[in-house]
C-alpha cells in the first residue's frame, strides 16, 4: 500500500525511504507520485491518501478531501496538483490544499502533467489544459475557436516535447504545431 522503489541499475529497485506502519486498508495506496527533487516528494492514492517525503522522512500530509485521488504533479509553478474523484483539482503544498476544480466526469484523469508553462489533463474521454480559471480544450491553431485537437487517453512530456495517445490516434506538440504520429486505421 506504502511502497516506493527507486531504480539503482538495471533490474536492480531499492526500497525509497521507510514508511510509518499505517494499517493497510483499501483506503489507502499510492496511484501516482512525482517530485521537485529527491527531497522533495508527493505521493497520492486512496481516499484522499497524501505524503510528502522531505528527504529525510515520509509523512502523512493533510487533505481537506477523502475523495478517491488518481495523480499529483510537482509543477514548474512550484506548486502541487492533484488530481481525484470526478476529474476535481486541487493545488497546493504540503498540507496547505485548494479546491480549483470540481469535476463532475464519471472518471478520472489519468495523466496531469506541466508543459509550456500550463497544466495539461489527460483521460479516457477527454484532453484539456487548465487555464488557471477553467479546464478548456486545446485547439489545433491555438486559439479559442479552433478545431479542437482530436486526442485523448495517456500523455507524456520529454526533451520539450508533449505526446498524447489514444487508442487509435497518437499525436506531438512541441509548443507550436500539433503532429500526427499515428493516424486512425
């Protein structure tokens, strides 16, 4: 339930930083982590099931929700987004948390990450970047009215490259121009 391993060499994981004995429950367990640094980590999952690690330690951090979360980023703001329930969004750090969102989808997001100095959402259903008052849909061209970018699913973001896949359709954005990497059969 409260495991993290760190990758020291090939097929060769180290256990990251001991955990307090928590009596293990469905409740509780990690879905996501991510970090500004080494001592600087978050990991989230369960009911609302927030740690930070402080490079020494691992502690339970307070939560103002027991919601099922899915994802947490260490953004390039220097704030923390997490992600749960219904799609909602809260930011914050430490256990210092705000309500931003509140989701009303019947999934949740299965990748938030930064890129181009936004917060990009990803899920099963939908792809949207949150403009920092609302979530919207990227376009093509960039602006409001544009032909929406016909993507969803999983994303990643490496060497300032973003790459969103769907079952059927995986396409790159490089901060300017949308490109189709594979195309619907």
């Amino acid at each position: 339930f409260h495991s993290i391993y760190k990758r020291t060499d090939t097929n060769s994981w180290v256990k990251f930083g001991a955990f307090p004995h928590v009596e293990a429950s469905i409740s509780q367990g990690f879905k996501d982590m991510d970090a500004f640094s080494e001592s600087d980590m978050y990991a989230v999952g369960g009911d609302g099931d927030v740690w930070r690690f402080d490079g020494a330690r691992w502690r339970q951090q307070g939560f103002p929700s027991n919601l099922q979360l899915a994802t947490v980023t260490c953004a390039g703001d220097g704030r923390v987004y997490i992600s749960g329930e219904g799609g909602s969004l809260w930011r914050g750090r430490e256990s210092s948390w705000e309500l931003i969102y509140k989701g009303g989808s019947s999934i949740m997001w299965n990748d938030v990450l930064w890129f181009e100095s936004k917060l990009w959402l990803a899920s099963d259903y939908q792809f949207r970047i949150w403009n920092g008052a609302q979530l919207i849909s990227p376009t093509l061209d960039g602006t409001p009215e544009g032909e929406t970018v016909p993507v969803f699913g999983h994303m990643d973001v490496r060497d300032g490259l973003l790459v969103v896949a769907s079952p059927n359709v995986v396409m790159s954005f490089d901060g300017r121009e949308w490109r189709t990497l594979v195309a619907p059969y």
